[in-house]
C-alpha cells in the first residue's frame, strides 16, 4: 500500500504541474493579435505572436543589436548581435510582464525612475526573446466594449511597441482583434487541460486493475503458502 500511495501522489502531482503548464501561458482564444510587422523592415528580425494574443517572439539574426522598449520608452530588453538575450532589471516592463493582467508590485525605485541607468540580466544567448507585452492584447478579463455582437469580428486597437535595430528606430505593429468563441479552438486552456484529466483517470483506472489482481493473487498464494506467504508489492 505505500508503493500504491506514492504512485498516486506521483499522478495528482503531474495532473497539477500539466494543468498549471496549460494555464500559465495561454491567451484568450476569443481574440486575435494580428502582426503587419516590424516597420521599417529589418533583415534578420523575425517576430510572431504566440498563443492567439498572450506574447511575442522575437528572433534575431540581423547581425545587430535590437532593443525593445518599455511602456515608459526605458530599455527593457536587448538581443545582441552575438544572441545573447539581456532584460533590464530597473525596467518597470521587467516586472510588469510577469503577469498577463499586470497584477504585481513594482519597487517604488523603479517606479520614480524607470529611465535610470539599466541593469542587465544575461537570460540566454539563443537570440530569441518571449515576453508579454500588454499593449498587443486586452488587459481585462472579459470582453472589449468596442464588442457590439459577439458573432461580428471587430477590431479592438492598432497598436506599435517601439524597438531599435542597429541603433534605428523601428517599431512593431499590428492590430489586436475580437474573433469570438468559435475563433479559438480552446485548446490553450480548457481543451488541454481535459486531456490530462483524461491521462489522469486513464492512469488510476490503470492502478486500480493492478491493486485488484495483486490482491486476487495474494489471497490464492496465501492459501498455498500458509500463513508465511510473502507481502504484497504494493
């Protein structure tokens, strides 16, 4: 029976982690972040949207160095030329999006002086970098009031996040829109998560048949092998 314990704690554990995976990073299906693109174009700079509407992608292979900026025009991240992928820790944006909705505090510091000299953070040297970006997507949960029938897609917002490119000034633009429910196909959110409840029961059903065949087979061996017959696996 401990064996038994552990194995289930082992499956609750990797339903929950799953579930949170599925959670964690998922934009609403309902909308869409369109890109026009990086204007004027960059050679080498390529970005998407991940996720319908929850963060961008940027891979850089320009041979120079781009820098994104933050909400306030402070420096908030930078790809090198060499790929190294740095953010700002005094960037009001480094702390701003790490929450899709921007439910987190900001260090009083970084607040009266975002434009303060920036404090880089290696975070890896692959040249990509994903971030949430809360100008390219609606940060209430709910539905946009410029939503009049939730069956016509409508546009929400153009929006631009300013970036450099070799020092040029450059931006990226595109248009968030409202799609609706049948936009998405949910698996982001609801739809993954039900296949590992699936996985879940699958693998208790699967233990359940195990218990009862080893208990089975031990009540016949005990009656065989006396009252020192062996214990049960489980």
């Amino acid at each position: 029976m401990p064996r038994l314990a552990a194995a289930l704690a082992a499956v609750l554990a990797i339903v929950a982690a799953l579930s949170a995976t599925a959670t964690a990073h998922q934009g609403d299906p309902r909308y869409r972040s369109i890109l026009r693109g990086v204007d004027p174009e960059a050679s080498g700079v390529r970005v998407q949207v991940l996720n319908y509407d929850d963060r961008f992608e940027l891979d850089n292979r320009s041979g120079e160095t781009v820098l994104i900026y933050g909400y306030q025009r402070e420096p908030y991240a930078r790809i090198s030329a060499d790929g190294t992928v740095e953010v700002n820790r005094r960037s009001p944006a480094y702390f701003l999006n790490d929450e899709r909705y921007a439910n987190v505090p900001v260090p009083a510091a970084v607040r009266k002086n975002p434009r303060a000299a920036p404090a880089w953070e290696v975070q890896d040297r692959t040249g990509r970098f994903e971030w949430h970006d809360h100008r390219m997507h609606w940060m209430v949960r709910g539905i946009a009031p410029q939503v009049r029938d939730e069956d016509v897609r409508t546009k929400i917002f153009d929006y631009r996040v300013p970036i450099s490119v070799g020092g040029r000034a450059a931006a990226i633009g595109g248009t968030l829109w409202w799609v609706g429910e049948e936009g998405g196909s949910g698996w982001a959110g609801g739809g993954m998560i039900a296949v590992v409840a699936l996985v879940a029961v699958a693998l208790l059903a699967v233990l359940a048949v195990v218990i009862v065949r080893r208990r089975r087979d031990g009540g016949a061996g005990g009656a065989a092998s006396g009252a020192g017959g062996g214990r049960e696996a489980w």
